[in-house]
C-alpha cells in the first residue's frame, strides 16, 4: 500500500508547482492525487488543525456558502467557481481532505489545485 500511495506523489509532483517536495520533507502530505476536477491529499495531522487551515484557506480566498465541521464539509466560491472541500478521518493520527471544484458544471482542477496548495501551507 505504501508503494501504490508512493507512486501516485511522484507523478502528480510535477504537477505541484514544486511546493509538494518542500511539504512531502516536512511530513505534512502522505499522499497527493489528482483527478479531473479534485485534489485529493492524506495528511498526517490532526483534524482540528486541517479543518482551520481549510476554513483559513477557503475564507481568504473566496466567500464560505455553508460549513459543518461535524461532517467536514465546506462549500464556498472561490474565483467564481463552486468549492467543496471535505475532511475525512482516516487514521488517529492522517485526515483525507478532497477539494474539488466546478464552474458551471465544468471541472475547474486549477482552482482545486490551488486550495488544496493553500491548505498544506498553512499547515
């Protein structure tokens, strides 16, 4: 499972503008994949802090539309583009965040990108 997770950061790393490498040596991501309107990252950190470094995030980049911390969910808009991002727990200790994003029904991964970069920043 390591390797499968290993693989996946080495070939969505160009695609990370460089910032991932900086985070992967600092133990923040555990893993980083990208789909066609998503970005999905494993964190090792603990939920509170990843659930204010999205609410950080998603509130200095655009308008927060409604948030439930008990479910891990924030929707928002973020450069005209419809913003989901949901925490998911997966470990004690790692916390799945996945931030997709659309405008007008189109995928807008770009957008996603940069949320998701924003939120292994802050952390």
């Amino acid at each position: 499972m390591k390797k499968i997770g290993l693989l996946i950061v080495c070939f969505s790393l160009p695609l990370c503008g460089g910032c991932a490498p900086v985070l992967l040596a600092t133990g923040v991501v555990a893993g980083y994949a990208i789909s066609r309107d998503s970005v999905l990252m494993d964190l090792d950190q603990p939920w509170d802090r990843v659930w204010s470094a999205a609410q950080q995030e998603v509130t200095e980049r655009g308008l927060v539309k409604r948030e439930n911390p008990k479910r891990g969910r924030l929707d928002a808009r973020v450069e005209e583009t419809d913003v989901v991002v949901a925490l998911k727990q997966l470990t004690p200790s790692t916390v799945r965040v996945v931030v997709r994003a659309r405008k007008n029904l189109l995928p807008k991964v770009d957008v996603a990108q940069k949320v998701a970069l924003g939120i292994q920043r802050r952390l």
